[in-house]
C-alpha cells in the first residue's frame, strides 16, 4: 500500500521545485523566444511490425562547453532493445544532434537492422539529411556520412 506524501511540505520536493523554477527563470532570461512561435506537440509512435525505431537526442551545457549525444533502439511493441551515450565535447546544439543521429544508424548498420526509423527533435537536422534545406556552402561531413549510411541497402 502507497503511503500518502503532502509534497507541498515534503523539504526535497520543495527545494526541487525551486531549483526547477530558477533554471526556467534564468533560461528565459538568457533567451528570449520570439512571440509568433509554433507548438508542436510530440508523442511517441510504435513502428510497424518487423521495424525497430531509432530515437536520438542531443544535450548541451551552455555556450557549447560539453555537449553529448544519445539514443535508443525499440521494436515495434516498443520494448527497450538497446541504447547508446557518448560524450561529444565542445560543439553546437546542431552538431551534437548530428553525431547522435550518425552514431544510432553506424550502430544500427552494425547490428544488421536493415528495418529502421530513424525519429530526432531536430527539424533543422531532418530537412539536412533528406536535402530539404538549403545548405550554403558545402554539405557536412556527418550528414554526408548519414545520408551514405540510408542509400545503403
């Protein structure tokens, strides 16, 4: 049986709601979003029956110090197949994204999963590596290597 807990008088959950509400505060304060922006709103979809689903992410500390990537591996009942960190080092928000991607499909090509979905949080990162952007410039490496790695059969 589940004890009730008041969390409104509970010392850690008060201290953690502070700390939570400073970061928010001190984030925004740091940067500041435009009014007119768009709410997406995002749920996790199983994939069809034989795919497994890829989902990177990325984090950041401020000012690109430390930045790491990750992912994870699900089937298509969604259970957990595996997982992946690494620490990249200092980078951008957009780089550390490309390295998680790049590194879930070097895994996935390994790991002989030729059924994959790959999903990111990362619409810049997505319209790079389908060509729905314009890139000026050249094409970086890493979404070169991306887009190699889904020509591949």
């Amino acid at each position: 049986m589940l004890a009730s807990v008041d969390f409104s008088t509970n010392p850690s959950y008060v201290i953690q709601n502070f700390v939570r509400a400073t970061e928010m505060s001190s984030f925004n304060q740091r940067h500041r979003f435009p009014q007119n922006r768009e709410i997406v709103y995002i749920g996790w979809k199983k994939p069809q029956d034989g795919w497994v689903k890829l989902n990177c992410d990325r984090a950041c500390k401020e000012l690109g110090e430390t930045a790491g990537c990750g992912g994870l591996f699900r089937d298509s009942d969604g259970r957990w197949i595996k997982g992946f960190t690494r620490k990249i080092g200092a980078c951008d928000a957009l780089h550390a994204e490309m390295w998680g991607m790049y590194l879930g499909i070097d895994i996935a090509w390994r790991d002989g999963l030729s059924h994959l979905i790959v999903e990111s949080d990362s619409k810049v990162l997505i319209n790079m590596v389908t060509n729905n952007c314009n890139i000026k410039g050249h094409t970086p490496l890493l979404i070169r290597r991306i887009q190699e790695f889904l020509q591949k059969d």
